[in-house]
C-alpha cells in the first residue's frame, strides 16, 4: 500500500502560497481503503485547485466512481510553481489532495481538458508524478494515462503523452473501463500495457493513439490515418448518456476549503445544444439535447443544498433559458427557497430567450448583479455567418425591459476575427453598445447605467462548420480591437459610460495551433514545458514569444509552421487530425454549413423545426428529449 506523501509535504506548506489548496478534507471528499479497492482512478483537472475543485465534469467522475464497489477515485491539481519547485527539491511527487498518495501508485490518470492551455500542466504532473512523459516509455506499473473533456475531441496533439482519450460524456464511458481494466488485472494482467490498452480500443468508445499511424502528403497535410493492429476500428465514437434523471451528479457537491472562481453549487438542467451557432464545439459535440426533468432538478438542488450549504444555485447548460420549463423552474425554486434567501444564477442568457418574469424570479431572493448577454457578432451580417440569430431589435428591446426594470448594469461579449469579419463589422460593436446606452437612459430616466463590452479572439475549433476557416493573425486581431476602442473611447456622448474589456490575439494563436493540431505539435508543447512553460491559461505565466520560440525551434523539421496550422484556410479533401474521431456529425453536413456561412444564410434550431440531417441522432442511435413534463416545482414539505 502506498504511504501518504503528507508528512514531507506539510514541511513544506509554509513556504508556499494558499498552502489551503493542497490540505483536502473538504466537505463531501471521499476517503476509501485502499487495499478494499481493486481499480483505483486519480482524477485531475490541469490547473490550480481554485479552478478546477468547482468543475462539475471532475466532481460527477469522482462520485459516480466512488459510488462502486471495490473502486475508488481521488483527485489531483496543477501545483503552483512555488510548490513545484520545493515539490523537485525534496522529492515529494505529485499527490491526491484526499488521501496524499503518489499518483504513480493509481490504475488511472485521468485527465479533463475543457481548453488545450491545459497540456503543459500535464507534463508537470506526469512528470511529477514519475510517470514518463512519452506513452511508448511506460511500463506495466505505470497508470494509464487517460484524456477526456472537449480538448479530448481533437487529441492528436497530446497523443504521444496520453495512452488513451475517451470523447464525450464520461458517466458510463469510466464504468466501462473500469470494469475492463478489473477483469485485466483478476486475470493477472495478461499481454501487459499492451493488452488492456487492446481489449479498450475494441470496444471502439477508446481511442488509443498508438494503435493508429499516421501519414503524411510530401506537402505536409495528412494522407490518411489508418489501424496498425488487426480488431482495432477505423473511427472512434463518441459516448453519449441518455436521460439525465438517471444520473443526478453530483449529489453531494464538493464544498471547497480555499476561495474559488465559482462559490455556489450548480445543477446541469440539460447537456447538448441545437442552437447551431457555427463556432461553438461544444454546442456541436454536445448533441442532441437532453433535458433534465423539472423535477429531476428540483430534486438535485434540494439534496445539494442540504449537502453543501451553499445559498446560490447555478443552473448551468450551454443555454440555460432555452430549457422547455425554464420558467416553471426559476419560479418554482424561488418560491421554495424564498425564505431561505438562496439565490439562483444563469451563465449568460440569449437575448432571445430572456424574459423580465425570467429575470425577476432569479433575483428575487438574491441581488440584480449585471446581466450578459452574448450578441458574438457586432453587425447584423456577422450573426448571419455565425448563425447567431438575434438582430440588434432584439437586443435594444430586450436591454430595454432590463433597465426599465432596475437593472443597471448589462455585459455584452462579441467575438473578433470571425470568417469573412471586417473593420466595419467590429466596429458596428461600437453603435450597438452606444444605442443600449441610449435606451438604458431613456427607459430608466437616468444617466448613472453602464454597459460593458466584454470581447474574445474567435479560434476555430474541430467538429464545427469553422474547423475549415482560416484564424485572424494575432497582428490583425489587435489592430482591429483598437480601431474599435478608440471609437468607443472617442464617444463623447455615451463613451464614458462603456466598458471595454478584451483579450490580445497571442493567446488566441496558441489556442489555435493546439486546437487543430496534430501529432507533430506534440514537439512544440514538450519544447514549451522544458522551456519552463505552465499555467498558459493564465495571464501572468502565459508567454506568446516562449510558444513562438518553441515552436520555430520544433516545426521546421516537418515542413510546416504556426501559420500553417492557424491562418491557413483548408480544403474540403483535406484529411483533417481528428477525422477519425466520431462526433456523430456528417462531415458533408458541417461542409454545408460552412458554405451557407459564407452565404451569410442562417439555419433554424432543430428542436422546434425538421431535421437538418447533421448526422448525430441516426448515427450515435441517440435522440432529442425534451419536455415539457408539465409538472409544477411544489415544496418539499407541507407548511401546516
């Protein structure tokens, strides 16, 4: 049985920042013996324990493996550079936060990448750990080194670091594995790493890098990807769960001991979109729509509550107000909890969708913060060519009833860099945050309101209808958001009362070569974590001439550069890295899409229209489910 790290660790806690992170103990972590436990998974989402202890796909992994008998599963993070270099001095490997054990000593690495800017925290962790950085130098002791998460859809970069990558939900996708690596090791690990590597890939929901060779055209695009073993698929689909109310994770939220990004617990209200907004993945790699039942979530947020203590709920999906009883559901929890003061929250809402009743009961028992909405494009043609299908009408009507109903404060975020976009198109951003400005003042016969722009790099992502597009240079992005802020900032009338928050465009390059890259960016991440490179999400430790050095350095050898992965537009017959990898979308469909973006056409919502043929239902043998169930949200106990 492996010994707790913690005695060499606490020596070292106070000579680090928020030594907190790296305690455990929270409330609702689980602790199992260890020798009772047959398949053991250490479960880690690559960044510090502030952002990844509240993200919902690590804390439903670690419960539903935890609920199994003879299974356990316990959690790492990203260590701050301060512990990391203590952590080398001394010795101390990579840990679980709950039981202090080696992550060497676990079945399973799992990892959960929601951005590529993650992978360089993974080296650090495999490297912590005693785990080999390469797949091909591990040994039969060596855990399995697994990826899921979005980034997962498009693996290829990392693929020579992971031995395997599971695409979609991972509710039953863990139990499967589980119960195969169990069988491998009551059998005495017959054939070795090799083996269980094997007997997952046949199941044809595990990809497993190694078991595929890829090869490359003379002018540096790929040829094909094919199987170099016999009984291993061609395409690696991905998992999709169907009727949420059947997997009401987490249950018992963890409540964490440092401060977080998110202080509230959160209930998922339904997974998948249809909306169809053409550069958004995880709108695309999400479908069909699943709704969770009215009831199935007022069962969640009750149990929760009562486990964690927490007095905001988050109702979390990619469109929250798109759910059928979005209404019945806000309404309904605000009258039981009304005396409890818990207050309810919707990551940004469609501008379509919002409605004052809606708005009214989410704050009722908590208080107005500002409200966001996401436009994405600043002129009507731009949202044409997202499918983004709300005009500015919308928006001035819907910002209306806002600050007529006491709001003072309204967040727009855009996008810049889209396919087709122009100077003209970014700054009609400008008009549009001027003319909310203009009506907020008229409605609220007041001057004291703001409105803040909030803009992003647009990168194409796999399995979206943009995967073809070519990315805006980091050069071009800055030039044109300052175009835009010193129109707004030359505003005299409505300037003042504009917020403008964006990013540069250097992150949004990095992002771009490692979201479509393939196997040969693995050099670039490696040079970047050797380098010193780590933390890249974050602003104060990401450095753009470290990925650009790096990658100057590792490129050239195959005949391709940055710009070759970013701003370089691609073909139809282009084999892209991640064609092997099933997201149920009809690669025909997607090429459609992409040309009826360039026509600026738009395309309805399936969910209330005919089917578009995108692929998933048929091919996944999934479908949409949604209500209404027509129930009412009535309280728990009966008042006497």
């Amino acid at each position: 049985m492996p010994e707790s790290v913690f005695p060499q660790l606490e020596a070292l806690l106070p000579h680090v920042q928020k030594p907190i992170q790296y305690v455990g103990g929270e409330l609702n972590s689980t602790v199992k013996p260890w020798e009772s436990c047959d398949v053991r998974w250490a479960l880690m989402y690559p960044d510090a324990y502030e952002v990844g202890l509240p993200n919902q796909g690590v804390m439903i992994l670690y419960e539903v493996l935890n609920e199994r008998e003879g299974v356990l599963a316990e959690r790492t993070y990203s260590v701050w550079p301060d512990l990391e270099k203590l952590m080398r001095e001394h010795d101390v490997p990579q840990f679980t936060v709950d039981s202090h054990r080696p992550v060497k000593a676990f079945d399973v690495f799992g990892l959960s990448f929601s951005t590529e800017l993650g992978y360089t925290n993974m080296l650090t962790a495999l490297d912590l750990a005693g785990i080999p950085l390469e797949a091909r130098d591990r040994d039969l002791d060596d855990p399995i080194v697994l990826a899921g998460g979005h980034a997962a859809f498009n693996p290829e970069p990392i693929a020579d670091f992971i031995d395997a990558a599971v695409i979609g939900d991972g509710e039953q996708a863990v139990l499967e594995i589980t119960e195969i690596i169990r069988a491998w090791k009551a059998e005495g690990r017959p054939g070795g790493r090799e083996e269980v590597l094997f007997r997952m890939a046949r199941t044809g929901g595990v990809y497993i890098p190694r078991f595929y060779d890829v090869e490359y055209l003379p002018d540096g695009r790929i040829g094909r990807v094919v199987p170099n073993r016999s009984g291993v698929p061609w395409r690696v689909s991905k998992h999709t769960v169907m009727d949420l109310d059947e997997w009401p994770y987490p249950k018992q939220p963890l409540v964490p001991l440092a401060e977080t990004v998110h202080e509230r617990m959160s209930v998922e209200i339904f997974r998948g979109c249809t909306r169809g907004c053409r550069f958004c993945q995880a709108g695309m790699i999400t479908r069909p729509v699943r709704e969770r039942s009215i009831t199935g979530i007022g069962e969640m947020v009750d149990k929760g509550l009562k486990a964690t203590g927490f007095e905001e709920v988050g109702l979390l999906s990619l469109s929250s107000a798109d759910h059928s009883e979005i209404g019945d559901i806000a309404k309904g929890l605000a009258d039981r909890y009304e005396d409890d003061k818990i207050g309810l929250s919707l990551p940004s809402t469609r501008v379509d969708a919002f409605n004052v009743d809606l708005a009214n009961e989410l704050t009722r028992n908590g208080r107005r913060s500002g409200l966001t909405f996401a436009p994405e494009g600043g002129s009507e043609r731009m949202r044409k060519v997202i499918n983004k299908m709300v005009s500015e009408e919308d928006l001035i009507r819907t910002v209306a009833t806002a600050y007529g109903n006491g709001w003072r404060q309204v967040k727009l975020y855009f996008m810049c860099g889209l396919p087709t976009e122009t100077d003209d198109d970014v700054l009609q951003i400008a008009d549009m945050a001027a003319n909310v400005i203009a009506k907020g003042r008229e409605v609220s016969k007041s001057n004291d309101i703001r409105c803040t722009v909030s803009i992003g790099g647009f990168v194409p992502k796999p399995h979206t209808p943009f995967q073809w597009a070519p990315q805006l240079s980091a050069e071009e992005t800055d030039a044109r958001l300052e175009k835009l802020r010193d129109k707004i900032r030359g505003d005299k009338k409505y300037g003042r009362s504009i917020g403008f928050r964006y990013h540069d465009g250097k992150p949004g390059i990095v992002e771009g070569l490692l979201s479509r890259g393939d196997r040969r960016v693995g050099a670039v991440i490696r040079a970047v974590y050797e380098d010193g490179g780590r933390f890249d999400g974050w602003r104060e430790h990401f450095s753009y001439d470290r990925w650009m050095e790096c990658a100057d350095k590792t490129l050239p050898q195959f005949g391709v550069d940055v710009d070759w992965y970013t701003t370089r537009e691609r073909t139809y017959e282009e084999v892209l890295p991640w064609d092997h990898l099933d997201s149920g979308l009809d690669k025909d469909w997607l090429w459609e899409d992409w040309q009826d973006a360039l026509d600026e056409t738009e395309v309805e919502d399936c969910r209330w229209t005919p089917c578009f043929d995108c692929g998933v239902c048929p091919q996944m043998d999934t479908h949409i489910q949604i209500g209404p169930t027509g129930k009412k949200l009535l309280p728990l106990t009966v008042v006497k």
